[in-house]
C-alpha cells in the first residue's frame, strides 16, 4: 500500500549543509533577544519579521508530527517517544508574560500547525512537500479562523495582540542599541561616521513605528514563517530518521509549484484594487506578500538555474556593488522586484525547460 512504501527505510540522506544552515538561521532568530547590544538594531528589525520568535517551538512540534506520521506507517516508537519528550519539553518553556494573550497565541499555532501538518500526511502519504505544506497551513488557518469565531473572539484582537508585542520586541532590541550607543562611538559627527550615525538614526525611528504594520502583515509572515519551519522539520526528520514520510526535498535551483497558484496573487490584487473591496485590503495585503514570496523564491531558482553552480559568487559580487550605490532597503526592494518578475515569468515562459542548464 502507498502508506507501507512512504515507510519503506531507507538509507540516510545526504547533504547535510543546507539543513545545518537553516536550522542555526532559526536558531539566530530565536536567539535575537540576545544579540550584542551593538547588533540591537539589525535584531529589532528580524524580530519585527517573525511573528512566533519562538522558532523552534514550530519546528519541534512539526518535527513531533513527522515523526508520528512516519510511526503511523510503521516506523519505530522509541524516535516518536523522544521527539513528543522534546516536543513537550519546548511546548513547556516560559514566554513573555506580556502582552497577555501572545504565549496562548504562539503555542495555539504551532500545535494547530503540526496537526494539520501531520493529518495531511497521512491521507496524502505520495504528496511531496509543498502542497501538504501549503494545505497544511490553509487548514490550520481556516481551523483557528473557526475556533475563534465558535468562541466569539473577535478575530482583530490578534492584531492588538500581536501589536503590542511587536512594540515590545522593538522597544527591546532598540532600548540595548541606544544603550551601546552612549559609549561615544556614534556621538562623532564628522565624515562618514558622521553620516553614518545619522543613517542609523534615521533607520532606528523606521524601525520603531514598524510594529502596527508588521501586525498588519502577521498572517502572510506566520505563513511564510510556518513554511520554513515545516521544510526544516521534514529535511530533519529523512536525515535523523530511516523512515520516509514522502519525497525527499528539491534543490532551490529547482523550486517550482502548480501554477495555479497564481490565482492567490489575482484575488490579492483584486482586493487590493478594487474599490468596493477595501473592507477586504488587509486580506489582500496579506495574500499578495504570502504569494508573491513564493513566486520570488520561485524566481531565485531561475536564477540559481541559469548562473549554474556560480550563482553563489555573482549574487555576493553583485550585491556588493549594488549595496554601495543604491543602500540596503533599495537594494533588498531592487532584488526582490527581480525575483519576482523572474519567478512570476516562469508561470508562463517556464525558463528551465525553454534552455539547458548551464555548467561550469
């Protein structure tokens, strides 16, 4: 049966770089509160992008879920004892006591999300990652979206909630940078310290009043957020475990999805654009960042196809070059445009199949 085959085992996979790398990213993240005060302000701006800092709380619950799945199939229990142990112990750990409301919030989301996760898997053992990915979080979402409105919460207080901390996290990280600051360093106001300071300053004040519109955005970022913690759990779970659950993760250079979904950035823009729809602006919002994300991502493996194995070395070149000239929020608005454009092309153009790809 397709469920005993999902659980057939197999040797370990190899590759362990990519994983490695983004699972000390989440652990950056996670750790971000803790950065060097020098470091506060390039922290506040990463806090303000996640909106469960707790990374790892969503990888070790979809990592628990995986490694149920694979259990379900025929897999060994004692890897699912010692994953639901880790899940438990890190479900356990104490979060912010203010604003209320956030700790219910973050540990609500991540077990939905490893639910679903792990129901998805089991009536779709052949599916590759992505889609049980995608129907993972839409599933959680619409089941979080129905908890709320059974219990007559009304759904704009996560706004309020997620606001609030927010503006805690930015008060943190900016409250220790303004502290190194004092020390003198940044007090010169001549040449290019000079200027530099300023630039800080000014980034500092953006930064501060980011936090109602990162609250806008929550649920395009949780989603994203909670993608990337489901794409470690399972590049984890086929490294430490000879059970499969499913098709091995591709490579960036091959990312790609059905190309219906499209239609997520069409119903975005249309709520966005239309005028009897503005009552529905912050859902489009959100579906235009979640969709178009994917589509950027989608558009940096074009690019890692046709650079072939130099891609690495072009991309560090160039955003040298380009980072001296047009700054930071310009070259990360620059790029992204790019890879948009690049990615949304290939719904259509299909770059990969059009041309070989090239080699060293």
């Amino acid at each position: 049966m397709a469920g005993e085959r999902a659980a057939e085992p197999v040797a370990r996979e190899r590759g362990w770089t990519p994983t490695v790398l983004v699972l000390l990213a989440a652990l950056a993240v996670a750790a971000a509160p803790l950065w060097p005060p020098a470091a506060g302000l390039f922290a506040a701006a990463v806090r303000l992008v996640v909106p469960i800092e707790q990374t790892m709380l969503l990888v070790a619950l979809a990592l628990a879920a995986c490694t149920l799945v694979g259990w379900w199939a025929g897999g060994r229990a004692a890897g699912l004892v010692i994953w639901l142990a880790l899940a438990g112990w890190v479900l356990a750990q104490p979060m912010p006591a203010e604003p209320a409301g956030y700790a219910p919030l973050a540990r609500g989301w991540a077990l939905v999300l490893a639910g679903a996760f792990g129901l998805v898997s089991v009536a779709a053992p052949r599916q590759r990652f992505l889609p049980r990915a995608l129907g993972a979080i839409g599933l959680a979402a619409a089941a979080a979206l129905a908890a709320a409105l059974a219990t007559g919460r009304d759904p704009r207080a996560l706004g309020r909630v997620l606001t609030s901390e927010y503006a805690r996290r930015a008060e943190h990280s900016l409250g220790r940078w303004r502290e190194a600051r004092a020390d003198g360093v940044w007090l010169d106001r001549g040449g290019a310290r000079g200027e530099l300071a300023a630039r800080a300053s000014a980034t500092a004040e953006a930064v501060a009043a980011l936090p109602p519109r990162a609250a806008l955005l929550a649920p395009a970022l949780a989603g994203l957020e909670s993608l990337a913690a489901l794409a470690l759990a399972w590049g984890l779970h086929h490294r430490l475990s000879r059970t499969r659950i499913g098709p091995p993760l591709g490579t960036l250079r091959a990312f790609r999805f059905n190309d219906q979904l499209i239609w997520g950035l069409v119903v975005g823009a249309v709520m966005v654009l239309v005028p009897s729809l503005a009552a529905l602006d912050a859902l489009g919002v959100n579906l235009l960042v979640f969709f178009g994300a994917l589509y950027a991502l989608r558009g940096v493996g074009v690019f890692w196809w046709w650079t072939a194995d130099k891609g690495i070395v072009l991309v560090a070149v160039g955003g040298v070059l380009l980072l001296s000239v047009l700054g930071f929020v310009a070259l990360a608005a620059t790029l992204t445009a790019v890879a948009l454009a690049v990615g949304l092309g290939d719904t259509w153009q299909d770059w990969r199949r059009r041309s070989p790809r090239p080699t060293g």
